[in-house]
C-alpha cells in the first residue's frame, strides 16, 4: 500500500485503577472488532467520584487505523 489511507475512531475506556489501565482497556475491546489499529490520541481524562476518592478513571481516546483494500480483507 504506497499510499494508505485511515480512518479515526473516538472511544472511551474506563478503568478503576489507572488512567492507562483505562486505555488499555479501550484498545483491547476495539481490537476484536478492529483491525490496523496505528495510534492513539488521549484527548480528554475524566473520573467519578466515589466518596472522596476517584472511583473510575474515564478516559477517551481518538484511534487511528488503515483502511484496507478490498484485497486485504481476506
């Protein structure tokens, strides 16, 4: 592929441990569905509130990935 196109994604993990835990989990559930997947931008971080401590880190994320050919979807 000389010239490859791609296309973005938005998704939004989540984690009770960590911010990349929270990524993570995001790209692995994509990554059933999702082939190619090249980069990531983490464009915003968010949690709930749980009393007096972070009960859920949220965390969305902009994934790039290559479209493929017709004949690359064998």
């Amino acid at each position: 592929m000389a010239n490859p196109v791609y296309k973005m994604i938005e998704l939004t993990g989540t984690s009770p441990v960590s911010v990349e835990e929270a990524v993570q989990n995001a790209l692995q559930r994509a990554a059933k569905t999702v082939r190619e997947m090249k980069w990531l931008e983490v464009v915003e971080i968010r949690g709930r509130i749980d009393e007096d401590h972070v009960g859920q880190w949220q965390v969305t994320v902009k994934v790039g990935f290559t479209v493929l050919d017709e004949e690359d979807d064998d």
